[in-house]
C-alpha cells in the first residue's frame, strides 16, 4: 500500500469520519489498521495494538475467522442479493429468524431485519406506534428514553439517544421523544446509597409517565447497562423498579442489545443478565461479530401478533434480511455457540478480569471501577472520597489516557473523564494481562502529564 503518510493526506483530504474532529484529523492524521487477528490489530507501520474495545464493541468472535469469510463468499455466490418484500423470502432470513427466536428470552419469537442498530431503532419507534393504532390508541405516541443514552444517530435513533451533542445539531429530537435522568450513582448519586439512588432514577419514569399521562405513552426504551454513555453499570434496584413500572402502565419495553447482545455481559443478551423481559430487543454488531453489517429487532408474540394482522407495516429497508448478512450472523451465532465461546467468556474469562479490572481502583487516577461480563469502566477523579470532577474541561483527562492507551498500543476508548472496555469474547488470560499493564502504564503517564 501507499506510504502511511500518503494514505493520511489521502484521508484527510477525501474521507469524511463518524464523530471525528476533521481539523485534528488532519492535524495528526488517522492511524491506519491494515489487518487483524484475535484481539490484535496491525496498523500500517506494522505496529501490533491490543483492541480492547472489539472494533467498536462488535468483533465477539474476534478477528480472523475464515469460516465467516467463506460463508458470505459461498452465499454471494449463490445467492448474492434478494429482498424479502411482497410475499418472498430466502433460506439465511428464515433460518436466522428461526435461530434468533430459539436463542432470545421469553416470547421474542419474531425477527424485523434492519441493516444497524440505529435503523432498528427507528424500526422499532415506528413499531410501537403502529401498534397501538392498530389497538385503536393513536395517542399512545410519546416515547421515554435516557439521558446520555445512545440508540444511534439517525433522526429516530439520535433522537431516542439521549446525547446532548448529538440533539445540537440537525433538529434532534423529533417529536414525541422525552428523556429521563440515567442511573449514574458515580457521577450523580451524591451521599446517596447506590441501592436508593437506583430506585430513585427509576422513579423518574413513573414520574414522567403521570406527566405525560399514561394514555399517550407508547414505549420505555434503554440499553441493560449503557454503553456509550460511559458503561454505566445501573444499582441493582434499578431494573425491577423499571419492570414493575412498564408493566402498571401497560408501557412496551423496547430492551437496546446493540451492545449487551451475543455474550458481552456473561449470558447470551444483557436483558438476561439484569432480569428484564422485553417487549422488543435491539441488536446489531455481535449478531455478525461486525464482520458485515446487520440489525435486528426481535419481537415479542403480543406486539407482532398485532402487526401482522394490521394492514401492510409500510416500513422495510432494501437490505432488510440481506442473505449474506444473515448467513454470516447464522455461522457467527454457530461459532459463539458450539466452540463456548459465550460461556467461556462468562464463567472463566469474565471473573479472571474482573478481579483485574477492580484492582484497578488502587491507582491514584481511578475512582470507581465496574465491570459487568466483558464491559467495564473506570472513572477518573482528582479525589476518590469525594468524586470529584477535574477543573479542566470534561473529557480532557480522559482524552488524555487514551491517547496514551493509543501510544502504548492500546484501544481503549474514552466517555468523558470515564474509560471504557469491551474486548473481544475470545481474549485469552495472558492477553487479559497484557490489557491491564498497558492501562496501568497509560494511567500512569496520564498522572505525569497532568501533574506536569
Ligand atoms: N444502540 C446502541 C446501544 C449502540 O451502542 C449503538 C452503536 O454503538 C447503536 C444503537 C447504533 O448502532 P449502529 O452504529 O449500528 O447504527
């Protein structure tokens, strides 16, 4: 390939990033990442870098695995393309339909296919409405969701998000869309007990609801443990207080698995972890391991029930059950199932990291540190007893740790001031050890230069 510095100027010039700084893009240029095997990336300068967030918590069954490249080869070849509009249908949508129904709790016995998470999210917005008007309450049309939440960054998912930066910009959010405060007890739990600040932030739905009027509420949406908002590991109080409410107020669940799905908190899906029955479960990334894009929303037999006996839901994207999209997710699901790769990565590598990651919390720089499955956080401080915030803007320390995690050969992403992982599921004890020394020595780099 081109010389590194080429390939910067090239894509600086010409390629416009997700959520990147354009101007610092073309200060320092990108690091280019040229290939990728298990839990290792190789950049364009032949540097080795541990990805500690699998890609962008997606690559579960980690990097490299041939059987996925020659599924979708086999299919292209067989059959490279064909919708499932207007009464067709093709064998990897029905027989990854069949799959996602027997591996999702409870009732999630059908499948609407979506090409990522943000435009399942947006199928699914349109779902829950569509449902009461199909039950003949239209007003049910209101939509309660997170602050700091991320649901994605269409017009429907950006808007369920509850992302300041992202509602700034372009109109967010849309109509019918409300927010409440999410379960941070690290950042807003002040001297309460996380057990009662958990019940507290649940009531806030209850309390939105009855401002709202319940008779025009359509759905709750939310991640198990939110991901992109920092890892934000919610009390344990939280989640039954949730379900008791949805359910007094006869209010759909949507449950957001884009993250928590195919293994990532120790179970199959995140619901399952924190013991929450959904209405409708999200999913993307892990469905494929990201090797090629793929959503989900997995449906309860109440809601589609409903739909389809409805007139024809006029909703549907091009891609909707792509064939190679699904072969790829049926042989991913095959692998995550039959080589263990969910189970061991619940039972032996999860408490292994664990024990590490908490361990964590002994250096100076870190407060609180939460792991749930293989998705954890720390949270930087200046003062642990108090939980204090630094003076420098929000997000500059925690700017500055990953950029030394990046220099250490490390991914490890920031939230603000929090530090976030998600390996993939296959990473090894040794490679666990290998995560934690370089976060420890980023940390510890991170610590001079703020104290310089
Ligand atoms: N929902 C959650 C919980 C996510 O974390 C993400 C992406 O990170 C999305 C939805 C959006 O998915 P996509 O980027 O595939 O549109």
């Amino acid at each position: 390939h081109l010389p590194t510095a080429e390939l910067q100027a090239l894509d600086a010039a010409h390629h416009m990033h997700p959520f990147t700084f354009g101007a610092e893009l073309a200060e320092k240029g990108a690091r280019i990442i040229t290939k990728a095997m298990g839990v290792w990336l190789t950049d364009s300068e032949g540097e080795e870098i541990l990805d500690a967030m699998a890609g962008l918590w997606c690559v579960n069954v980690g990097y490299g695995r041939e059987e996925l490249a020659d599924v979708a080869a086999r299919q292209m070849k067989q059959l490279p393309f064909y919708n499932t509009f207007f009464q067709t249908s093709h064998v990897p949508a029905i027989m990854l339909a069949k799959k996602l129904a027997e591996i999702a709790p409870g009732d999630l016995n059908h499948v609407f296919f979506n090409g990522s998470g943000s435009d399942s999210n947006d199928t699914n917005l349109r779902m829950v409405r569509h449902y009461w008007e199909l039950k003949g309450q239209p007003e049910r049309f209101n939509v309660i969701s997170r602050w700091n939440g991320y649901h994605g960054s269409t017009m429907g998912g950006g808007s369920l998000g509850g992302m300041k930066g992202i509602h700034a910009q372009g109109g967010l959010p849309i109509p019918g869309i409300h927010h409440i405060d999410q379960p941070d007890w690290w950042s807003e739990g002040g001297d309460m007990t996380p057990e009662d600040f958990g019940l507290q932030r649940a009531q806030e739905l209850e309390a939105k609801i009855l401002e709202l009027g319940p008779e025009t509420v359509a759905a709750f949406i939310a991640e198990p443990v939110q991901g992109a908002g920092g890892v934000i590991v919610p009390p344990a109080t939280y989640w039954p207080e949730i379900q008791r409410i949805v359910k007094k107020y006869d209010i759909l669940l949507i449950v957001d698995e884009v993250i928590t799905g195919f293994g990532r908190t120790g179970n199959w899906f995140g619901s399952q972890t924190m013991g929450i029955t959904p209405d409708i479960m999200t999913c993307a990334k892990g469905i494929t391991s990201g090797y090629i894009p793929l959503g989900a929303s997995i449906v309860s037999d109440k809601i589609a029930n409903v739909i389809d006996e409805g007139d024809e839901f006029a909703h549907g994207y091009t891609y909707s059950g792509h064939p190679v999209a699904c072969a790829v997710a049926l042989e991913n699901i095959r692998l995550l199932e039959e080589e263990g790769i969910v189970e061991r990565a619940g039972k032996e590598i999860a408490p292994y990291l664990k024990e590490k990651w908490e361990a964590l919390v002994d250096h100076p720089l870190v407060g609180e540190a939460k792991i749930v499955g293989l998705m954890g956080s720390i949270a930087l401080t200046p003062n642990k007893a108090t939980r204090a915030k630094f003076k420098a803007p929000g997000g500059t320390v925690g700017y500055i740790c990953r950029e030394r995690c990046f220099a250490n050969n490390l991914v490890m992403r920031h939230v603000g001031d929090r530090m976030i992982i998600s390996p993939p599921l296959t990473i090894t004890k040794a490679e666990v050890d290998i995560l934690i020394d370089r976060a420890r020595k980023s940390l510890d780099e991170a610590l001079e230069r703020i104290n310089a």
